[in-house]
C-alpha cells in the first residue's frame, strides 16, 4: 500500500490528541512527517512491515504508566469507504 492511502492517523497520549506535525512514520528505515504522507504517491508499507510512530515532545513522557490510542484510516479503491482500526495500549515508563 502506498503511504498516501493512508487517509486519517490520530494518536493520543493520556487522552490529549497529539497533533499531526509533530508525528512522524519510520518505515524499512525511512521516515517521513505524518503529514507529507498524502503527498507521497511512492514509498511503500508492505503487509508485515513494522512501522513505528515517533512523537516529538520536548523532554519527552515522563516516567509511569501512559495510555496510548491509535485510530487509523485506509482509503482503499476496491472497499468502499475503505478500512478503518483502533488500538490501545498501556505503556509503562521507569526512571
């Protein structure tokens, strides 16, 4: 699947939104900002390709336990109005 299928990503970080500019999408070593991802008609993610999601927070997340959430929407040319998913997970931090 091209990159700029993916239609709609929001993740939030103990309940607050994180905004769009400050996430990026590292796939088979390369990452781009979330947000040029509509405008890259070109790299690829591969069904089983891990990509990993890299907030930039000043001073990042403090020790403890944080709840992550993931909505994610695909547009699709074959499924109509495409595919959507949600996931939460719960990260615990240490000093």
């Amino acid at each position: 699947m091209v990159l700029s299928l993916l239609d709609e990503t929001r993740l939030t970080v103990d309940g607050k939104l994180i905004p769009q500019e400050q996430i990026t999408l590292t796939i088979s070593g390369k990452t781009l900002p979330l947000t040029d991802l509509e405008s890259d008609p070109v790299t690829k993610w591969e069904f089983g390709d891990v990509g990993v999601l890299t907030i930039r927070q000043p001073g990042g997340l403090p020790a403890g336990e944080h709840k992550l959430e993931l909505h994610q929407h695909v547009r699709t040319p074959y499924i109509p109005g495409g595919v959507a998913g949600e996931d939460a997970k719960v990260l615990n931090l240490s000093a």
